[in-house]
C-alpha cells in the first residue's frame, strides 16, 4: 500500500499584492518556500499567463508545481471580482464551461463554489441535482463553501 504524501498548495486568490506578478519569478518562489503546487481560478490563470495556456502550462513545469483548480459561478473569468446575481441556469452554464475550460490546465483538483447562498432550498437542491450531472464529466469534487449555501440558517 502506496504512503500518503501530504501536498501544499499556495492560493493566488486575493494575494495579488503580496507576490510579484511575472509567473516565473512568483513560482519561482512558491516552489522555494516548499509549495507542492499553486490553486487558481481561470482569472489568476489569465492574469500570470497573459492569456497564454503554454506560457502557465510550461511555469508549472519548470517551478515542478501543480495546479488545484477553482470555479466560482457567481463569477465571470474575464471580469475577476465582479459578483453577478444570476439564474440557477447560467450557474450551470458557467459551471460547465468554466471546467471545460479548467481541465485544459491539468488539475489535480477543482474545487468549485457553485450557486447562490440566498436561493431558496428547492433551488438550491436544483442547481445542485444539475451540478452533479455536468460534474460528472470531469475529476473534481465541488466544495459548497463551508456549507453554507445548504444551511437552514442562510439568510433569504
């Protein structure tokens, strides 16, 4: 039976900042601090490659890191940090497109915060029924943000 090997990764989400933003030197230094690999969006991706899939593809190789993906459908890759209140509908077109999307870049992971915390249940179990049919085609897990889109105390 194969030891598990713990793995760290380094969020780029909301650390833009804090690191230099040429993909080389930044992961350059997450390898340095002892980072197994980087989690990032398809904005981050877009952001450190200059809309460039082998200029990302090729750091990673070169920095030995790999990638945990993220997939937010309340938001708009090519408009980072704009939050939109839409449809349980365009949730699952964003979500199977931002994944197909995604899976070009080689996760090992995708966590995905999906939906909207102030829909009602059966909404909420809607989009969730959807979800996992378009997940299906792909290797990931969904992560309902700590639960909270599925609590019975989220605020309506």
């Amino acid at each position: 039976m194969p030891v598990p090997q713990l793995k760290i990764f380094r969020t780029l989400w909301g650390v833009e900042a804090q690191f230099s933003t040429d993909i080389n030197v930044l992961f350059a230094e997450i390898h340095r601090l002892g980072y197994t690999g980087v989690e990032a969006s398809l904005s981050d991706i877009y952001r450190l490659s200059n809309n460039d899939r082998n200029v990302f593809h090729q750091a990673l190789h070169d920095h030995k890191l790999e990638l945990i993906g993220t997939v937010s459908t309340s938001f708009c890759p090519a408009e980072p940090n704009v939050w939109h209140d839409l449809s349980i509908g365009e949730h699952l077109a964003n979500l199977d497109k931002q994944l197909s999307e995604l899976i070009e870049y080689k996760p090992i992971h995708v966590n995905i915060q999906g939906g909207q915390d102030s829909w009602s249940m059966a909404q909420k179990e809607e989009y969730f029924e959807k979800a996992l049919e378009i997940q299906a085609k792909y290797p990931q897990v969904t992560s309902s943000h700590e639960v909270r889109i599925i609590s019975d105390f989220t605020l309506h």
